[in-house]
C-alpha cells in the first residue's frame, strides 16, 4: 500500500446521511484529517440538495430535519431548497470543522490486507480499519425499461434532470411515477404544459390526517426488514402514502392528479397501451426514484442473492468493518442522524477488538 495513507475510519459522503457520523466521531475523540476523513464528490456542501430544481421552494419539502447539534431555523420558505440547505450545511461543517475533502471520487472500495480496506479515490488511497459509506441514491436514477424507448422522438428525461416547469411551457407531458416528485412535476406543469398525463405502476395511496411517530415506526419496520434479509431496499415513503395536503386535494378536484395505468409500449410520438389507446406525447419525465449508489462496494462482494445489501443496523453483514448510513430505513435525515450514532458506536466496538453485538 505504497503512498497509501491510514486513517481510522474514512466516510464516504457528505450528504444528510454522511453528516451525523463524523459529528459523532468528533464527539467521541476521533480527529479530522488524524483519526478520520470525510471524502465527497460533490463540489460544494449540500449533497443531493444542490442540485434540486429552483421551483423546489424550502417550504414544500417534506421531512427535512435538523442536523444533530445544530437546529435549521428561521428558513424562508419561499427560498430554493437547494439553497438554503447547501447553506445550512456549509454552516455545519465549519461549525463544528468537519473539514470535508471536496471534490474527491470514490472509485472502488476493496480488501486492503492487515484488516484494513483500501479505499480508491481520484485524490489517491486511503487505508482504513472502518469505513461509513452514505452515498445516497441521487447519481443512480432509475430509468425503467420499456419496449420502444429508444424509438421516441421527443424529449426524455429523469426527476434529476429537472430544470422546473417552464421547460414544458406548450408542450404535451407524460409523467411517469406516483412518488413526491411526480406529483409536485405535475403540478407545477400542468398550467404551463399544453397537456399533461400521469401514468403510474400502481394506484398511488394518499394520506389522510396526521402522520404520527407510531406510523412512522411501522413504516421504517417494513423497509428494515427487506434490507435485513438482502433484499434491494425500498423508500420510506413508498410505503407511507403521499401525505393529502391542499395542492394535492386542489389537483385531484381540477383533474390534473387523473392517474392512468402505466403504459405497455412507447411509441415514437408518445405512449400507448395494450387495449388500443394513444396519447401523444412531445416530453417523457421519469419520476420513477434512484436506486442505492453502491457500486465502488463492488469489490467486497456485499450484495445477496435477493440483489440487496443485507444490513443489521448499519452493519454490513457480510463485513463488519462497513457500515451503510441513509441505506434502506436510515434514508431519511432523522434516520440517518440515528444512523450515524449507531454506527460510531459499532465502530468504537471493531476498532476495540469487542465482539459486534447480536441482533434482536
């Protein structure tokens, strides 16, 4: 491991779920750039955030909560998300120097020999006893494969492409996917969109009345045991519901939430179903989410036969020494301030040579 420098712990992210970890770490001795790194590829403090469409305002994103340490206070809500939160946690990590290295790729995490894992990245190799990854899903949108996609001759693109709705101003929209984002895309474009259509694999479920801390528990519970059993983890709020609030009851009165079954083929001028039906179309967006950005774990062969990673808390358990923080149940900001805690609690353990403790 020539020119290859160690460190205790390296966390790969420094997105909502990469920032609770090093907090913690610092909490309990560990020294930036000394005990611990933190390496990002993004070229500034956000994470995915920075990158959210303008007409995103603070006050229409769900479940943003704060830091541990440091409450998100007096936000405007009229405010791009991207900004405020991209400044909130620049505020963070000089609050308590955190000193994230940025921008910095991570190429592939490997076995590195002597109990260490060797961790490639673009501003060279890390040699470390643990690692805490909280990658994030926003660089692997899911495109959904259909038969005739390459065919359409209009424009095709993701929710992480979205630039806001005045893109769409005239033209003839189909929105694929029954999530927050598909919905907040379809409102927003429908005044401006010569037409628009929802189609969505299944028929979307709205939440009516409060979403208590009871519920939630329950929620998180069904996607921890996926990702306890290897398989490939679903979102929490896919098994939520979309929370009923007065844009979306404003949307189903007016006809713009008028959902339709996903479609069987796309056409090159739109798309088409089975029993006969057509919709012309001169815009496709895929709302349809992202998966986990795991792929640089590859070399350490983590993933089961059912396609996922198989996590007990937020240890892989296919190698202790890697922990999975924003993965499965900890991809909301308050589980992975949970998250965070318990995985610096469990490296505490490996790094003292206990035992990893057993699950309930």
């Amino acid at each position: 491991m020539n020119n290859t420098r160690e460190v205790e712990v390296v966390v790969v992210g420094a997105a909502p779920a990469g920032r609770p970890g090093p907090h913690h770490l610092r909490r309990t001795g560990f020294r930036p750039d000394q005990d611990f790194v933190v390496l990002d590829h993004s070229p500034g403090p956000g994470g995915a955030w920075q990158f959210r469409w303008p007409s995103l305002t603070y006050g229409k994103v769900h479940g943003m909560h704060s830091l541990p340490g440091m409450e998100l206070t007096d936000a405007d809500p009229g405010r791009p998300s991207s900004q405020v939160v991209a400044e909130y946690f620049a505020a963070y990590e000089r609050a308590f120097d955190l000193r994230v290295r940025r921008p910095v790729d991570v190429r592939a995490v490997r076995e590195g020999g002597e109990g260490r894992l060797l961790v490639e990245t673009s501003d060279g190799n890390w040699a470390t006893r643990a690692l805490i990854n909280a990658t994030g899903t926003w660089d692997r949108p899911f495109w959904p494969r259909y038969p005739g996609r390459e065919t359409f001759r209009g424009r095709q693109l993701h929710t992480a492409q979205y630039p806001g709705p005045e893109a769409f101003a005239g033209q003839r929209v189909v929105v694929v996917g029954g999530g927050a984002s598909g919905t907040q895309h379809l409102l927003e474009i429908a005044p401006l969109a010569a037409a628009t259509t929802w189609v969505t694999r299944r028929p979307p479920v709205f939440r009516e009345g409060p979403f208590d801390e009871e519920a939630g528990r329950a929620a998180v519970a069904l996607v921890e045991e996926r990702v306890r059993q290897g398989l490939p983890p679903r979102s929490v709020v896919s098994v939520t519901g979309l929370p009923l609030n007065d844009a979306i009851r404003q949307g189903l009165r007016e006809g713009v939430l008028d959902r339709q079954p996903m479609f069987d083929r796309i056409t090159p001028d739109g798309v088409a179903w089975d029993d006969g039906r057509h919709v012309a179309a001169d815009v496709i967006l895929w709302a349809t989410g992202f998966r986990p950005a795991v792929g640089h774990l590859a070399p350490l062969r983590l993933r089961e036969p059912g396609g996922g990673i198989r996590v007990e808390g937020t240890r892989a358990v296919a190698d202790p020494r890697v922990h999975l923080v924003g993965y499965g149940p900890s991809a909301s900001t308050v589980g992975a301030n949970r998250a965070g805690r318990a995985a610096v609690r469990d490296i505490r353990r490996l790094l003292a040579g206990e035992p990893a403790p057993v699950a309930a």
